[in-house]
C-alpha cells in the first residue's frame, strides 16, 4: 500500500537536510497536505515544496512537533523489517561497550526509533513507546525484540505521561513471557534489583553509569548523603566504594525499601542509614541537627519539565544546592546532577557558582559528566542531551 504524501513549506527542508529529524507543524504546506487529513500514528512521505521526496515521516497531527524522520530511504517505511534492522545496529554498539547485558537499548531519536525506550535487564527487556506510531506497531515490535534479543520476558510499562500528547491510553502489560517484580542487574560492579513494575520510568536509570562510577576516588572512608536516593543507585555503590557511611533520602517508601535491598545484596547494610520525607524538608531538619557531611550527591528528578518552567525550576536547583553546601565539611564534594534537558549545563555551573558565593564560600569544578554511551546524543537534536553532572569542591572563602 502506497502511502500518503506530507509537502513541506519552501525551504523547510534545511533542517532536516542538515540533520534534524523533527518535522514541526508550521513548516507544512497545509494547502497541499492538510495534517487534519492524517491520524496519529499514520507514516507519510515527506516531501520538498517541490515535490522531492526526503524520506518517511511518523506523524502526530496535533502536536506542535507533527512528524519525524523514521528513515530517509522512502522504500523502507517502519515495520517488522525495519524494526529488526535497527534494533540489530542499536545492540550492536551496546554489545560493544559492556561486558554484560544491562543497558538503555533503545534511546529514541538517537537510535532512528523515535518514541521508543527499551531498558536491558539481562533476559528481561522493558519497553516504553511513547508515539501512536510505535504503538500501532506494538506487535511487530515484540517480535522483533524477540528474533534480536531472545529474551524471556518483555514487560510494556507505558504508564508515562508522554503518551497524553499522542492520545494514546496508559497502561503496564506483561507482553512476553513473565517478568518478575524486581529485576537484577550490575552497575560497576555492584548488584541490584530494580523495581520495574513499580518503580520510577522502567525501575533503573543507567544514564548515569559512568557518573556514579567517578564517585570512587571521592567517597573512601567519607561519610555521604545521597539525595532524591531512589532505590540507591548513587548511594549503595558510595558504601560499596568504601564509605563509612551514607543516608539515602527520598519521599518514597517503595524506594527505601529498595536502598535497603539492595545494600543487603551488596553486604553494606550496615554502612546504610534511611530517611523518608520531602527531601527540602529533610535538608532544614539536618542543618538544624548540625549533621555534617564529606560528600553530598543531589541528583533531583527534573525540575524544568517545560521551557516554561525555567524559572521555577532554577530556584529549584538553587535551593538544593545551597541547602546541600550549608550541609558539607570544609572542603567538602558536592556531585550536582539535573536531567532537565531545557537546562544547559553552563546553567547548572552558574547555578553552583551563585550558591556558593551566597554562602561565602570557593568553588572548584573538578568534573563534568553527561550520559552514558548507551544514551547516545543525536548531535543535530540537543533534546537528547539531558544529563548534567558537576563534580565540585566547596571550599572556606579565605
């Protein structure tokens, strides 16, 4: 079946031709081809003003982002086939890196999937679609999970909020085989168990693998405070690579549940201290209770979800880390992390230097860090480079 055609506005194309995926609404020629005429999840030729081809285009009629780049060669439209190629070159590059499975194989745009995560677990895989597009194709994707990776269970965890733009339903299906509650996986060395059914995005976070590992050299024989903990991915491998102690903080109780599970596999449970509360709320009872610490990691969930909330989630950052200076020994480290991509990382430096000089306080920046390899960054789309991290020092002012 010969799909339909989307055209352009003229010299729309440049971006796309420089490298860009994303087709936004007003670039379109709604004369020629009204987007009213589409449905979520349709795919259509994307064509110059002058009729030339580019490519095939998923479309999303509504949103302002209204279709993107699933293949440049119009011959091969997404399906089973196309499904089964790219997901060979995504483990490829992964099955390059690491030693063992476990790892983001799917990063969307950057790997010419878009609206599609799919997170390793050694046999288990769990998917999050996010575009009608991936979701009406939902069965050819299993199998094509299936024929590449082999696994045992595939659990679909489309419970985002991101699936409300496209219209599509939220919902936790068991696709493939059975996947357990929590699930095993290894970070640097160190075990775990994520919560996938119930926890936070697919239960782990592996964009900040090569982050965490970088803690070593700072935490030996120090005592830490690991904010926004979530199951401990910051804090557990913090004991694991020798420090005296450390308290995990989070608002939630599933979560601690997990820090401790996870420092008992790990034979650190004793290093492990837990603390349930709004994490701002928390910081004040500390500061209050004198507590003092050699190394803080602040890694928040994003704070700057839309362009609009720049604003408020900068006070946000300056907040945390303020409050987290006021908490650290003399020439203590701060790890500062955000995964706001609409906050640029000379932001969050700048955010650190005005804390700090608040405070009275030196700053030294020792490391930068951003996501892992398999997070790859599409380099024409700055969108799928999220992750910040900044290693400081903080230091007397004198």
């Amino acid at each position: 079946m010969s799909l339909p055609s989307l055209r352009l506005k003229a010299n729309a194309e440049r971006r796309l031709r420089a490298g860009h995926l994303w087709v936004y609404s007003n670039e379109i020629d709604v004369a020629a081809t009204p987007l009213s005429l589409f449905q979520p999840g349709d795919q259509a030729i994307l064509e110059m003003a002058n009729g030339k081809a580019l490519g095939i285009v998923a479309v999303s009629p509504q949103n302002l982002i209204c279709a993107r780049l699933v293949s440049r060669d119009v011959k091969h439209k997404l399906d089973k086939s196309l499904l089964v190629h790219r997901l060979n070159v995504a483990l490829s590059l992964r099955e390059q890196l690491f030693d063992q499975p476990f790892y983001r194989l799917v990063y969307g745009d950057s790997d010419f999937l878009p609206g599609l995560v799919v997170d390793r677990f050694g046999d288990y895989l769990v998917v999050q679609m996010a575009s009608a597009t991936m979701e009406h194709h939902k069965h050819d994707l299993i199998e094509a999970l299936i024929k590449v990776v082999k696994p045992a269970g595939i659990l679909l965890k489309n419970d985002s909020n991101a699936r409300d733009a496209e219209g599509l339903p939220r919902y936790i299906d068991q696709a493939y085989g059975q996947v357990p509650e929590w699930v095993a996986l290894e970070e640097n060395g160190v075990k775990f168990e994520a919560p996938v059914h119930g926890g936070q995005k697919t239960g782990w976070f592996y964009d900040h693998r090569m982050n965490r590992a970088r803690l070593a050299p700072y935490v030996k024989g120090k005592r830490v405070l690991d904010l926004f903990s979530y199951i401990g991915g910051w804090g557990v491998q913090a004991a694991v690579f020798g420090a005296s102690e450390v308290m995990c903080i989070d608002g939630s109780a599933l979560a601690l549940d997990g820090v401790e599970r996870n420092a008992t596999l790990n034979g650190v449970a004793e290093k492990l201290i837990c603390g349930e509360g709004d994490v701002f709320e928390v910081l004040k009872e500390l500061k209050a209770a004198e507590e003092r610490f050699d190394v803080i990691v602040a890694d928040p969930p994003a704070f700057i979800k839309r362009k609009k909330d720049l604003k408020n989630g900068e006070a946000a950052y300056r907040r945390l880390n303020e409050a987290a200076m006021r908490l650290l020994n003399k020439d203590g480290i701060l790890v500062s992390a955000s995964c706001s991509m609409h906050l640029p990382e000379d932001d969050l430096q700048n955010i650190l230097l005005q804390s700090a000089r608040h405070l009275d306080r030196n700053l030294q920046l020792l490391e930068r860090g951003g996501q892992g390899p398999d997070h790859p960054v599409h380099p024409a789309i700055h969108e799928t480079r999220y992750i910040k991290s900044l290693t400081c020092r903080v230091m007397p002012n004198a």
